[in-house]
C-alpha cells in the first residue's frame, strides 16, 4: 500500500438501518481494497520475510527470492547473467612444450593447470581443456576473463607468437594479442581481456600459435582469472 494515499474515512453507523450509510460504507471498503493492492512508496522499520523461494524462475517481476541466503529481486535487469559471486583462477608456472604444425594455427596448449581452490567461487578447472576454467554455478553468468602466457621457441627467435581466449575450443578472435620473441631465449609476454557470457559447464581455455613459422613453443608460465 502506498503510504503517500490518504485512507478513506468510516463514521460511525446511525441507530437505524440507512441506505446512503451502507452505499457509502461499501464504497470505503473498496476504495480501502485498491488502496491495499496499489503499488507505491513504503516505509518500514523492520520487515521479515518467512518463506522466500530459492529460485526466480515464474516469479513476477520484484519479487524477493533468495540466492544462498543473498536477497535478490526478480525481473530487474539480467540477474541470472551477473558475474556477482563467481570467480577464480587458473595457473601453470611449469616449463611445458606445446606442438606447433601449422603456421598462426591457434591451439590448445595442451598443458594441465592448477586450480586456485581457495578463491574458487562457481568456478572449477576445466575437463575438456585443462588449462582453461570452467563455470560451475549452474547458472549462466557474464564474467570478465584475463588471460596471459609468457613464452618462446624451442630453439631460434624471431618470431611472432599469438595467443586467443577461446569458448568451448572456438577461438575468439577479439581477444588476439601478439607479441614479438626477439632472440632466442627471450620470452614473448602475451596478455589478453574479455567479457564474456558462459553458460553452466562452459570452459574458457587460453590457445597459443606461432604465427611465424612451426616452430614448437616452450610454454614458460600463464594464468586464467576470471572476475
């Protein structure tokens, strides 16, 4: 009830039975019923909510529910897409070889990384991919998702080396980032940043190529993070 409406007023009843009393005392009632049922500004010192559902689904638009003891809203804005309460993060910071055959052919790197279990939040270390992260929140969620991997050839330099995000082993191709391997041994620094939508149990894995030539890559250090 919207507490800025004035609430309609009951005099008191005559001794008698009076038509125009009882027509204007049903007209208060159902003005006091829409008033009741009208939406608008409300004040209260304390409210408690007894049995809110877990879930939003066949809710009408601002109703209360409730997320893991979190109150949330139904219908305002895309809540089951919100990054809130998911992140995580993924290393590796182990030598490892990644096969190269074809020239800028972006690749799994193949390599397992390790799950930082205790920042974990809706957010596991990839199956198909291991060196990617997947979403285990059972939910669809929008996620900011960082990834780097320090590198360079098994053997020469001069070379271009690339790295890609890539959504269930497709690569997104705006999140390329190249960077140059000057001489031999000097590692390449790539970096790469993306919103990106991922539905429950999708992965996001880290593909590297040599862009130059089919050179192998020595995979030296790299990082998923995800929030």
């Amino acid at each position: 009830m919207d507490r800025r409406l004035v609430s309609p007023k009951f005099t008191d009843p005559p001794r008698e039975y009076d038509q125009r009393y009882m027509d204007d005392l049903i007209r208060a009632l159902n003005d006091l019923v829409v008033q009741i049922r009208t939406p608008g500004l409300g004040r209260n010192t304390t409210t408690v909510f007894t049995d809110l559902v877990d879930g939003q689904t066949g809710l009408e638009p601002g109703t209360v529910w409730n997320e893991n003891g979190v109150a949330r809203i139904a219908g305002f804005g895309p809540d089951d897409l919100l990054g809130t309460h998911v992140y995580g993060q993924v290393s590796r910071t182990t030598t490892g070889t990644v096969t190269i055959t074809t020239a800028g052919q972006y690749v799994s790197t193949g390599l397992t990384a390790t799950l930082d279990t205790g920042t974990a939040e809706g957010i596991a270390l990839g199956t198909t991919d291991t060196f990617a992260v997947k979403n285990v929140s059972g939910k669809t969620r929008i996620l900011p998702i960082f990834g780097s991997i320090d590198a360079n050839t098994v053997s020469g330099g001069n070379k271009v080396l690339g790295i890609k995000l890539a959504l269930n082993g497709n690569v997104i191709n705006q999140t390329e980032c190249r960077a140059n391997q000057p001489n031999a041994g000097v590692e390449a620094k790539l970096v790469t940043r993306w919103i990106v939508k991922m539905e429950p149990d999708d992965e996001i894995a880290l593909f590297i190529a040599n862009i130059t030539d089919t050179t192998d890559i020595e995979f030296k250090r790299g990082r998923i993070v995800v929030g």
